[in-house]
C-alpha cells in the first residue's frame, strides 16, 4: 500500500444526506489536507432497490457547497477507477470466486421463509443468536450441508442464491481503533453476512473492502454505527490475503438529540423545526421536502466551523476556524468517544458570528441577490449602507430583506402599543412640522436630519425622548431598530417626509378607533 495518506467518504445515494454524514465527509477530508493525502469521494451504489433519483447528485451539490472538494471521484476521474461501484461490477467476482475456493464462502439456498423460520426456532430455543453462524448454518440449505452434485444442480436450475462469508467457529478478531483503541470481538458473536447475490452486485462489505483495498485506502474514517462491521471487514482483509495492508480505522461518535437522549433523527428535526441536512430536498423518495441549513440562511463557512466542533475540539478558547485553519488543526486523536449533542443554539451563534465578520459590501451583495429575485429595486450603494445597519440584527442572511422590509416601501402596520402610548400632543406638533422641514431638503446625512429635528424639538420646547419613538414607528412602522437617523439618510428626506406625514393620518386614525 502507498504511502501517502489516502481517505474516502463513500454515500449510497438511497436519500437525503444527514448532517452526520456530511460530518465524516468533512472529517476525511480534514485528515487528508492535513497530511498533505489524498480525499476521495466513491459513490456506493451496489443496492440497486434502494437507488433514489438526485440523490448522487444532492451530494455532490452538498459537498461542494461545504467546500469539500474531492481529489477523485466520478466526476473528477482518477488512476483508481471507476468512482462508482455499479461500474466496477465485474471486479468484484473474481474476489468471491477465490473466496469459495478456498472454503472461505458458501452458496446459500435459504429461502427468506427457512431464513424466518431458523430465527423462530432458535429464539424458542433461547439461544444465544439468532444469525446464521458457524452453529445455525450447519442445519441449513448451504454449500456446507448439500452435496456437490446437489450444489450445481441448485446453479444449473437457476435457484436464487447468496453467496455468504464462512466466519470461523472460535476464533477472535481484533483491532485497533484511533478513537475508540482496541476492539476485540469473539466470532461466535459474527454474523456469516451475504457477500454477492445471484444477480451478481456485491453487498456493502465486499465491495467496501474491495475497493477500499485496490483505491489503497490508507484510513477508514466512518461512523460509530459501522463499528460492528469492522471485525467482519478484517476478517475479509485477512481472507483475501491483505492481512498486513490492512487500513487503520477510526469511528466517530454518534450525533445526538438535542437533549443527549438517542440518536439525532429526521423525527428530531422536523418536531423542533430546525435542519439537519446541508441542502433542501425537493421531494424524491420518501423523505420528502427537507428543510437546508443553506436554503435556511446559513452561511457555508459557519455550518462547516458549526459541524467541525460536533465531537471534535482543537483545546484552548478560539471556536472560530477557517476551513484552511481548521485543516490545520485538525487531528483524528482529539474526536471524542461520546456522542455529541445537536444544538442549533450553537449553529445560530456561528452564522451570527460569520455575518458579522462580512464586509458590508459582501453582505450587501448577498441583499442585492434577494431584492432581485423578489423585483424589488435596490442599487450597490444602498443595499451596502441597509446591510451595515443590520449586520448586528441578524442571525441569517433572508433577513437582511425581511427585517429591512422598511427599506423598500412605506410600512403598512404600525406599533399599536407605541401608537397608544406615544402620539401624544409634542409628537403631534413635532411630526408633522419634521415632515415639512424635511420635504425642503434634498439629500441630508444622519447628522443633518439629527440637526433638523433637534431644531424642530428646539422650537415646541420638547425633549427627543418623547418623541423618538414614535417617530421610528413612522418611520419604519417598528418600535426598535438600528439607528434611526442612519435608517433616515438611507432612505432620503423626501420619502422620510412622505412616510411621516402618511403616518400621522393612520395615527389619527388609530387613536381616535380606541
């Protein structure tokens, strides 16, 4: 085996990919860059009944958005090829056919109803497994119980089959994890698991195997629930004649509910209302529409910094990395043993820690984008100077459009607590006369509408706190915002004017109903 670090995330595409997935894809990818390896993406499709359509290429799509980007894979060729195991189909037989010769594997002619009943009867039995194993595989219909003769007729007949691993009766596997250290399992506890069907596609742990083995796979870094396989995977290694190229192997812990109760599902997702998939799904399969951390206004860089931190800490204080910064750090010795818990509490505060590391021209741009899907009309400038006041509002990036609503059109509701309590006789003099002071300027800047009013306050000898907020909800038509008189100056005294005067009619209005 090669030298060089050389890693894999290998999906099927049957679904959505989770959050946990997109995890051991980034973590491969972490340990790759990190050790100047290889990233390979490998698409795991021998399960032909469960294939969805979109999916392979959802998770492409979810990979580039997170900046993960594959040195081989289908789309980027390689010398280790093809990228997808539907296309390497004819590899695979050999590997069987060497493993049945040297008593290694057996067919399998149990019908899924002997299959039912062998469990039945072992369970009434009180046994200690119900797998077909070195003990239950002796009383069923297998290359090991018929005749040869009787085995080809089976094959000349076309009798549906299995081709399945014989797992040593008494013997004790053992490896090494770097997470979890060594892991020994006895093989009365394995299960004699399908290696090849009849139709000729391999299961999962041959061609897993097998392709990691010709790939030169150098670490097999996957999640926690694969951890029961990895002994049947060493034992194919050493079946196969690969004992001593053998991959190091690390499992990743379990993502969590929220709570640290089980595993995080789609169930957990969908009763909170939050994501747990890196991409919206429109509908293929049965998963249905998904909600997207991306579609939900998370930023890439912070649901990667987000996702890095789910079972892995570099040390010290500093939660915020770059993905250069956090190949850097990264290291497969510091991923802890225990479950990490879900908590979009935190997701939030890493896209409000990103927003507000934007430049109010990125940001802006971003602003830009939606008021043109939406035909609202907004230029660089403007959308620059929204984006600034707002930058310390937000937690996602479609707010910049649905909380600066008041940006692009005259409020159409207004505060009625603040109505209530504030259109008093000052704010009646004050507004109106403000209104009129400010229709005879063209363009003012923050400091010369805050000169206006003061002016105007000066003459009806009133105080600005009596005044400023139900001036905001003229305004704006909200009790709260960024600075007032910045919001002001974006919007120009002309439309300032306008909005005031149309305010203090629905004030009048409103005062006098109640």
């Amino acid at each position: 085996m090669s030298q060089e670090v050389r890693v894999r995330f290998a999906p099927s595409p049957t679904g959505v990919l989770h959050i946990g997935g997109i995890r051991t894809a980034l973590y491969n990818y972490l340990f790759a860059k990190k050790n100047n390896g290889k990233f390979l993406l490998r698409i795991e499709d021998t399960d032909q009944s469960r294939f969805v359509e979109g999916a392979e290429q959802y998770i492409k799509d979810s990979l580039a958005w997170c900046g993960i980007i594959p040195d081989e894979g289908p789309d980027q060729g390689g010398d280790f090829g093809p990228y997808k195991q539907s296309d390497r189909k004819d590899l695979y037989k050999g590997y069987v056919d060497q493993l049945l010769a040297e008593d290694k594997a057996y067919y399998a002619f149990d019908t899924p109803e002997e299959l039912d009943e062998m469990r039945e009867t072992l369970k009434a039995a009180k046994a200690n497994s119900l797998n077909y194993n070195s003990i239950s595989r002796n009383t069923m219909k297998n290359s090991l119980t018929l005749s040869a003769d009787e085995v080809q007729a089976k094959l000349d007949a076309g009798e549906p089959y299995v081709i399945r691993i014989k797992v040593p009766a008494k013997e004790e596997v053992r490896l090494k994890d770097i997470v979890r250290g060594w892991v020994n399992v006895h093989t009365s506890t394995m299960d004699d698991k399908v290696l090849m069907k009849s139709d000729g596609m391999p299961t999962y742990h041959l061609a897993n195997v097998v392709d990691d083995h010709l790939m030169e796979i150098t670490h097999v870094i996957r999640g926690e629930e694969w951890l029961p396989s990895a002994p049947l995977h060493v034992l194919l290694y050493q079946y196969l004649g690969w004992g001593d190229e053998i991959p190091e192997f690390a499992h990743l812990p379990l993502l969590l509910k929220p709570d640290g109760n089980g595993k995080l599902s789609k169930r957990d997702a969908e009763k909170h209302g939050f994501p747990i998939f890196p991409l919206a799904w429109q509908g293929q399969g049965e998963d249905g529409e998904l909600k997207g951390f991306k579609e939900e206004g998370y930023l890439s860089p912070a649901f990667v910094n987000f996702l890095a931190f789910l079972g892995w800490n570099p040390g010290g204080e500093n939660e915020i990395y770059s993905l250069t910064e956090l190949v850097k750090e990264f290291s497969l010795e510091r991923i802890t043993k225990a479950g990490a818990k879900f908590d979009i509490q935190k997701a939030i505060w890493y896209n409000q820690q990103y927003i507000r590391r934007m430049s109010p021209s990125a940001l802006g741009q971003l602003l830009l984008a939606q008021t043109t899907a939406a035909g609202i009309t907004c230029d660089a400038d403007k959308a620059t100077a929204i984006a600034t006041l707002l930058q310390e509002r937000i937690d996602f990036i479609p707010e910049l459009s649905t909380k600066g609503a008041y940006f692009f059109g005259q409020p159409t509701d207004y505060d009625a607590k603040t109505v209530k309590k504030k259109w008093k006789e000052t704010a009646q003099a004050v507004l109106p006369q403000l209104a009129d002071k400010l229709d005879t300027e063209e363009t003012l800047t923050a400091e010369g509408i805050q000169e206006a009013f003061h002016a105007v306050l000066a003459d009806n000898e009133a105080g600005a706190g009596m005044v400023m907020q139900i001036l905001r909800v003229a305004v704006t038509g909200e009790a709260g915002g960024p600075d007032l008189m910045k919001i002001m100056e974006v919007l120009r005294t002309k439309e300032v004017s306008h909005r005031i005067k149309k305010a203090v009619e629905s004030f009048d209005t409103m005062t006098a109903a109640t």
